[in-house]
C-alpha cells in the first residue's frame, strides 16, 4: 500500500487493528451502496478497499473514540 501511507492513517486511528475494521466496514458499504464521499475521479485507488482508506486519510470519516 502506497497511498494514503499507513503512518498518516496512524495519527487519524490509534491502532492498526482499528484501522482494519473501520476500513473493512467502508468497504463493504460501497460495495452494497455504491456511494462515495469523494468524486471518484480524485480516487488514486481503483479498489474500495484503498477508496475507504483514502476516505479515512482525508477526513470524511469521523472516529468515535
């Protein structure tokens, strides 16, 4: 995984395994709905799973602590 890289999804999420599940769940969720927060042509990635993890790294999902 090159972008977003794991250290700036580490100062947004305390742990990796945190971080594994919040982007699993996004994952799935634009899988079943197909809605992105961001226009998809400013997506670096083509699979959900590295869509979700931009999302995080940009903000657009908020973490409840």
């Amino acid at each position: 995984m090159i972008y977003p890289s794991i250290d700036k999804l580490l100062n947004i999420v305390d742990s990796k395994y945190q971080l594994v599940h919040i982007a699993a769940r996004r994952s799935k969720e634009i899988t079943v709905t197909g809605h992105l927060q961001m226009p998809s042509n400013k997506y670096v990635s083509k699979k959900n799973i590295g869509r979700a993890l931009e999302e995080i790294a940009e903000g657009y999902i908020k973490i409840r602590q």
